[in-house]
C-alpha cells in the first residue's frame, strides 16, 4: 500500500522551494502607459456601456512585460475565476499525483468469525474526497465483502480530517435543493445529491419518479405529465425539495414526451451525512451484508486495524472537473483539504484560506486586498486582484507543473465552460480560459496563445449590476491576443 498525498508541513515547504524557486516573477511591474486600454480594444469597451470604473484589467506576456492594465490593482470578486487561485495553490503545494485515500477500519486484533461478524464498530475514516462517488463506494464495500465481512454491529464515521464545515445550502441564493450549493462534507459521495429518475411507462402512459438513494424521511409528491409524439425537446420537469416535517419532500410537476425515454435530475434532499447514511445502508444490502445497531460519528483509535481502502484519482484529474466545469463543492473540498495537510486537521474555510495566501506569499504573488473565504468563488465576499492574479498565472506558467495547470482550464470553443464561445477559426482552441459568473460580477483569465507563438496571460474582473454586457469585450480581447 503507498499513502500517496499524506505529507506534513515541512515537505510541503521543500517542494515548493524546489519547484519554484526559480519561477519567481521577472517583468512584474507594469511598465511605463500602460494604464489605459490598448486602442484596439476601446472601441469594444465603450460598445458594453459599463464604466470604466467597473473594470480591473492585466494583460501580460507570459514571462515578460506588462501589454495593458487597468485598475489592476483594486480588489474585485472574481466569481469562479477563485477557483484557478484554489486549484494552482493545491497543485503547486501537494503536487499533480496526490490522492486522497478512504479506509476501513477495525478496533486492533478484531476478528471476523465463521458467520462474516466483525468485532466491534467499522470505522471508516473519511479523507475529503472531492470526487467520491457510488460506484467507488461500492467498490469499497465490495473489497469488505471479499474479505469475509458479512454481518457489522455499528460503523463510526471519522470526519475529524475537517472541523465544522457544514452550511445551509440556502444561504447563497435561497436555492438550498441545487447541486451547485452544496456543503462539504468530509464524507461527501455523489456531491451529496439525490439522483430523481424518471421512468416511462408506454402502457398506462405515465412517467414513473423514483429516488436514488431511497433516503428515509424524504418522499416524492407530484405529478409529470405524458406527452405523446417524438421527443422533440428535453423535458420540460420542474423539481423542488421543500421541507416537511423531519424531513422533505421532492416535488415533481411538468410534462415530458414519453418517446424522449429515461431521464434523471439531481437534487440536495438533506444532509450530507443522511445522504452518505442511506446510500451506505442500501448498497451494504444489495451486497449482503447486514448492520445491526446503525451508524454514527466518532474518531478512529489511534491503532485501529485497516481492512481496505479507496484511493481517489490523482489531484492533476481533479482539478480538471473542478476548472473545466466549475466544480462549486470540489473547488471548496480542495481549499479545506489544503488547510488539513498545511495546517493540521480539524481543516475549515478560514485554515484553508490561510495556506492559500502563505503558499502564493512564498511565490511572491501580491495578495493585497485579497479575501479567500471558500475557494469557490461562490461568494459575494472573495476578492482578489487582476494584477496578483495575472503575478499568480505567470507563476503557474513558468513551474515544472505548468502543463497540469493548463489543462485543466476549459479550451476555447472546444470545451468546460467555454465551449460555445470562441468558436471561429482563429479562437478555438488558441486559449485555455476559466469564466466566472455572479449577479453582479463577470470574470474571464487564462492563456491566449498568439499567432506569433507566444503565450499571453489574460485577467479581467467587471463588478457592477450590468455585468453582463462585458461578454463582448472579453471574446474581444481573447481575438486581439490571438491574432498578435
């Protein structure tokens, strides 16, 4: 077994004095005019009726000299473009082949007799996964299952890894039943998110919801209606998750054409650890396993036995879900697992951020007016800097880990966020870019490749109510940069 990722503080250090100690940054400072907006890139601004004053701007070549900038240096919420700051900090601290490992534990000398009983509690000892899912899960269960572990008595789940991270999934936007809103948790599978299937019934002409996991306490209520004839749109369904009671209920209306088939929405239907409860009980079932008494929270003894173990892909894999899809609760599942290996366990938003700004600091980025609250960028708080930004962007591409950097930030006009944008010949595929999108704020940053060859670095933040009219503007300037 290798216990890949599991380092302290001190090798963290050396790897990034070893890794970057030569990427430290030449040509930072912004050189003489370059404060206003290049001339071809006027026109394109004034046609977005934005102030100027709403606009924080660095263009730069990467490894040179400073092309343009604007309020680069005035605090601006990026919106998912935090989620590059989280995924460069991780990758440059812990390295692209770090995984995060579940196990399965024992109480030490614990025997599992001729019926499949295990002495005492399961353990099992959560790592922050990010992308856990079902199927690793049962795979996990199934790796018990071989082993001659049949009937358990209570399992224990360890979370200590984090301290107290759970939030109200409601608190962002009052949509507490979407994915993008949910809370980690150390233990997270799926994201936490009900999977609602919709089965078509051809002979009595109804559509069929069904839950997945069954979790107790939430029930579905409504009604989607049947249309016949060819499927000529998706499904026109709507699915709330309203509390009742103790628990809550999912709530189906709409109607869909019979012929379009099976289809499934994913949902929060509760708690992260209600979720893991029910998910965990219905596949130890279908696997023929029993659980006697239930499970609950606690801590692993310190020489606790273990059984087997799930090691998650490997952090270069992860971050591409994260950028290339703008992964809200991986994006927060990374911050917190970088305040764990840095600054011990029991990891929160606040001991995350704090690993963030020292290991950037250590690069010589400029945080000045930066705020890291939960590394997602799903904030109305987090603030950074065009300018650190772009300083933090060079950084990353002048590293040894340049390449798993780059690509994991979605292609232009090819896929990730910016799949249908930038799509004419001289764009697509000429910059690796992550967007960011709140109410009130726009993002865009990344490489442009130029048709000279060279690479040039990106970052423009727009914070005002008509945010989004800056769209233009920026495929404007990707285009300018494409074409030097």
């Amino acid at each position: 077994m290798r216990l890949a990722g599991w380092f302290g503080r001190r090798t963290w250090r050396e790897r990034l004095g070893a890794g970057l100690a030569a990427c430290l940054l030449a040509g930072a400072a912004p050189g003489a005019g370059a404060q206003s907006l290049p001339p071809e890139l006027q026109q394109a601004w004034k046609a977005t009726r934005l102030p100027l004053s709403a606009l924080s701007l660095e263009i730069r070549e990467a490894g040179g000299p400073v092309i343009a900038r604007v309020q680069a240096d005035a605090p601006r919420n990026p919106a998912s473009v935090m989620k590059t700051v989280t995924t460069w900090a991780a990758l440059s601290a812990l390295g692209p082949d770090y995984v995060w490992r579940t196990r399965l534990l024992s109480d030490p000398g614990a025997r599992v007799d001729e019926q499949g009983t295990l002495q005492g509690p399961l353990y099992i000892q959560a790592a922050g996964d990010p992308w856990f899912r079902q199927e690793d899960l049962w795979n996990l269960l199934r790796e018990l299952r071989l082993r001659g572990v049949k009937n358990l008595s209570e399992v224990i789940v360890d979370r200590s890894r984090f301290g107290d991270v759970a939030i109200d999934p409601g608190d962002f936007d009052d949509s507490p039943d979407r994915p993008y809103n949910a809370s980690p948790d150390a233990m997270m599978v799926n994201f936490g998110a009900t999977r609602v299937v919709f089965l078509p019934d051809a002979r009595s002409r109804q559509w069929i919801p069904l839950l997945d996991p069954p979790t107790r306490d939430v029930r579905i209520e409504g009604r989607l209606g049947w249309l016949e004839g060819s499927c000529k749109a998706s499904p026109g369904v709507a699915v709330d998750v309203r509390p009742s009671g103790s628990g809550s209920v999912v709530h189906v209306s709409g109607k869909a054409f019979g012929d379009c088939g099976e289809f499934s929405v994913y949902r929060l239907a509760g708690r992260q650890e209600d979720h893991f409860e029910a998910l965990f009980r219905l596949l130890w079932r279908e696997l023929g396993g029993t659980l006697s008494r239930g499970i609950r929270a606690g801590r692993t003894p310190a020489r606790a036995s273990v059984l087997v173990w799930h090691d998650s892909p490997t952090l270069a894999d992860v971050i591409r879900q994260v950028n290339k899809h703008s992964n809200n609760v991986m994006a927060r599942m990374t911050l917190l697992t970088l305040g764990a290996e840095i600054n011990g366990p029991g990891a929160t938003a606040q001991s995350g951020g704090r690993a963030v700004r020292q290991i950037l600091q250590n690069q010589g980025v400029d945080t000045t007016g930066w705020v890291l609250d939960n590394g997602s960028g799903l904030s109305r708080q987090g603030r950074v800097t065009a300018h650190g930004l772009a300083q933090m962007l060079d950084v990353a591409w002048r590293s040894p880990m340049m390449p798993e950097f780059v690509s994991s930030l979605a292609i232009s006009g090819v896929d990730g966020t910016v799949r249908r944008r930038l799509r004419a010949e001289d764009t697509r595929g000429q910059a690796h870019l992550k967007t960011g999108t709140l109410r009130d704020s726009r993002a865009l940053a990344g490489y442009v490749r130029g048709a000279s060859g060279k690479r040039y670095i990106l970052v423009s933040l727009v914070n005002d109510p008509g945010a989004a009219a800056v769209r233009p503007f920026d495929d404007a300037v990707v285009e300018w940069l494409a074409a030097r």
